[in-house]
C-alpha cells in the first residue's frame, strides 16, 4: 500500500479488491476518526473510496447518538438507503458508532435490510463481520468492552496535512444529560510512549498538525501507574508530543473544566506547537443547573479557568458548548447563562437545545416549555453571533499564520485556511494544500477572516 495517509497495514490478506466504499459520519471528532479507521480497514482488504454511492459495494454509517435528532437523521438516512437496497441488494450495508452501540437490535428491527450492526468498541471486527453477512445474512454484534486501540487499525486520512490521534477512549463522569459514558465507556488511556511513536510516524509522512482525542483530555492518564504513581499527566504529554520535529501545530479536544489545571496552561505556553486554542464547555452559566448536570464545577470557577488560560496564553481563541432549556432552568438560570457569556467572551459557541437521551439521569426529568426554551435559544444566539465578531473585527490589521485547507467550496479562486486559533480564513489566490502562510487579516465576519497575503 504506498498511500502515504494509509496506516499500519493489517495481515488479512484483500478479500475485497476492486469494490468500492462510501463512508457517512455522524457526530463528534471521536466519530469522524473512528471513520478513518473504517476506512483504513476498507483499503487494506483492497478497496477504493467510490465517487458516488451508485458505484459503492459498501455503505459504512458511522453514527451518532448525543441529541435526539442524531437519532432521526440514522433513521432518514436508513429509510432513504432501503430503496438504494432493494435495486442494489448486492451492496453491503454497514452501519456502526454510537446509535447502534446504543440501539442495538433497535436497528435492525427498524431497518431489517441492514446487513451489519456494530457498536464503537468492534471497529477492528469489521471485515469479519461483513464476511460473515455475506456467507450467511444479516449480523449483529455489539460488545461493551473495547476490543482494540482504533490507533492500532490502519487509517485512511482525508487530508495529508493534519491527523486525529486518539489518546484515551471513555468517560468516568456522570453528566445527567449525556449518553457517551453508556456508549464510548469508562476512561481508557494509551501509553504515552505509544501515542509519541505514531505522531513522530505521522511528522514522517508529513504530518504537520495534530489534534489529541478523547472525551476529558485533562484526566488523560488518570487510569495509568506512571512513576508508580496514578494521576493526569494530560500537561506531559503536551510537552512530549511538541517537542516532536515537524509538529508545528497541536490541538486538542476536550478538556474538562472540572479537572482542568494550571499545568495544562503552563505546557500551552511553553511549546511553540500547541496552538493558542481552547475548547471548554460551559453548558450553562447558572450554578443550580451545573449542579443539577453534575459537572462538578460552579461560574466562577469556570471563569476563573477561562481567565488563568489567557493569562498564560495572550490572544487566545476560546470556545464553549451551551445547552439551552435543561429541565427546571427558570428565566433567572436563564439569565445567569448570559452574563457569564458576556463575560468570557468566547469567539464560537455551539449551542444546543435539551435533548433528553434514553437512559439518561435527565431524560426522567420535567421539561421546559418548547416555546421558552426557542425563545431563549434565539436569544443566546443573537448574543453569541454579536460577539463573535466582535472578536472577530479585533483581529483586523492582525498579522498571522495560516495553513491552507483547499479551495473554498463557494469560491474556487479563494483559498480556504486557518489561523492558530482555528479561526477560518479566505485568501485570495491559489495555494497548495498544507502550505502556512502569512496573512493580513483585512476584514471580519461573524464566522471568518479575510486575509491578504503579505
């Protein structure tokens, strides 16, 4: 195999060759890398990425399961593939992630001419498991313990620049809203030693941006005996994983602000990899309701926090998730969420409306109005998008580097890329992809920069 985004080829020998693929992904980072690996898997049986899902032999829906419309979209989407089936009953369909880890024999029963359900924790089974649909009809196979590292699968990178890596799988917490525990697990964390080995191997195939996976980064290594000891050893690994020639830039998602620490800041600031960059989810401003989330944090610690990372990193670029109308959230909780967005001044929100999630603490509780909780989504959006650029048009007159995405998909004569910061920004003219520049940013929008380039 000589692409050179193509990982550790695997023993099996190509069962497949000729046929094609299509991919769907749903959801997170976590799933769009779990889909590389998919992917990875595909060609090293010997198959090729099909141009249009006409010519695909193979269809992988990868999905989600965190808000109630991941769901629907699954089930669109099944619904939409049955006919494609019925003409084409040849074609394996594939369809793994979160919901089903979730859902289980709910999908089948659902959607019958699925040939193979997986969960998140059999990545690795399958080839297996479409051998097996193919020898004798339709599969499922859920597990609940991880059976394999996903960086120990080959991976099929979309672009040659930058690559997820994968540093701990799971979560220990016990947010009332969230259903990841239930389908991604308790926290497991790879060896640093290994997560050191594939990003020098990813420098070597010309990697230069990096973005370090897991569901609380800022316990990562919690569950490991380093030095005989057991602790988070997320700001290490920072230090380590910059100090790797070639690595310009490091990312990672998502720290939790709960078990975020000042040494994390610290390894920020030191290395001249890790970007300037912070993702920290809020979820709301009110302390009643952060309590009755179970984040284990209160505003003004999260301020605090937020206020510590921009002492050690002028410049910062920060970003949140909020939920909107969680169950018993009053017109002053409410009101509390605007005032700390206000004040921490976040460059780019995503913002969610309470979706209640089966099995969950808070899917059992009373909920808002639907037409309070639109109206107070709209109202955080509106503050949002304000401040957004605002902080945006703080920029202008900037100088920064950028690394170059591609063509604009509206405006092929515009190059698409992104600051440290991962703030888009549109440069006129034609640049090859994964080239920095340098740029003068020379005027803002709410969701981009333009730039000139100097």
């Amino acid at each position: 195999m000589t692409d050179v985004r193509l990982g550790i080829p695997t023993v099996r020998t190509p069962a497949r060759t000729g046929k094609g693929y299509v991919v769907r992904t749903f959801g997170c980072q976590m799933n769009e890398h779990d889909s590389e690996r998919v992917a990875g898997l595909f060609e090293a049986d010997g198959m090729a990425p099909a141009s249009d899902l006409a010519d695909a032999d193979v269809v992988f829906i990868n999905t989600c399961t965190i808000r109630e419309n991941a769901d629907n979209r699954l089930y669109g989407n099944l619904g939409q593939l049955k006919r494609f089936k019925d003409e084409h009953p040849d074609v394996l369909l594939v369809v793994g992630g979160c919901a089903a880890q979730k859902d289980r024999d709910l999908v089948r029963e659902r959607a019958p001419w699925v040939d193979v359900v997986m969960g998140t924790h059999n990545i690795d089974r399958v080839l297996d498991l479409m051998d097996h649909a193919d020898a004798h009809g339709g599969v499922t196979e859920v597990v609940d313990e991880l059976e394999a590292m996903p960086s120990s699968l080959p991976v099929r990178r979309e672009a040659a620049h930058k690559a997820w890596v994968t540093i701990q799988i799971g979560c220990n917490n016990t947010c009332t809203f969230c259903i990841v525990p239930s389908v991604r697990g308790p926290e497991v964390s790879r060896r640093p030693g290994d997560i050191v080995s594939e990003v020098e191997r990813l420098a070597a195939d010309g990697v230069v941006e990096v973005t370090l996976l897991g569901q609380n980064v800022t316990t990562y290594g919690r569950d490991l005996a380093i030095d005989g000891r057991r602790r988070p050893i997320f700001a290490d690994l920072l230090r380590r994983v910059g100090e790797i020639e070639g690595i310009r830039r490091i990312r990672f998602t998502s720290p939790h602000p709960a078990d975020l620490r000042e040494d994390v800041f610290a390894a920020m600031a030191e290395s001249d990899a890790v970007c300037e960059q912070l993702h920290l989810p809020l979820q709301s401003g009110s302390d009643r309701m952060l309590a009755a989330m179970h984040r284990g944090y209160h505003a003004e610690r999260f301020l605090d926090r937020l206020a510590t990372a921009r002492r050690y990193l002028p410049g910062l670029t920060a970003s949140t998730d909020v939920i909107v109308g969680f169950p018993g959230e009053t017109e002053e909780d409410f009101d509390m969420t605007l005032e700390v967005m206000e004040v921490a001044r976040f460059d780019q929100a995503f913002t969610f409306i309470f979706s209640p999630r089966p099995g969950t603490p808070a899917a059992e509780m009373p909920l808002v109005d639907p037409n309070v909780v639109q109206d107070r989504y709209r109202r955080l959006v509106d503050l949002q998008n304000r401040i957004s650029e605002e902080r945006n048009r703080e920029m202008v007159g900037t100088v920064v580097e950028v690394l170059t995405d591609g063509p604009s998909k509206k405006d092929p004569t515009v190059a698409t890329a992104r600051t440290r910061g991962n703030k888009v920004v549109h440069v006129p003219g034609s640049y090859p992809i994964g080239e920095f520049l340098e740029v003068e940013v020379i005027d803002a929008a709410r969701h981009h920069l333009m730039g000139r380039l100097r």
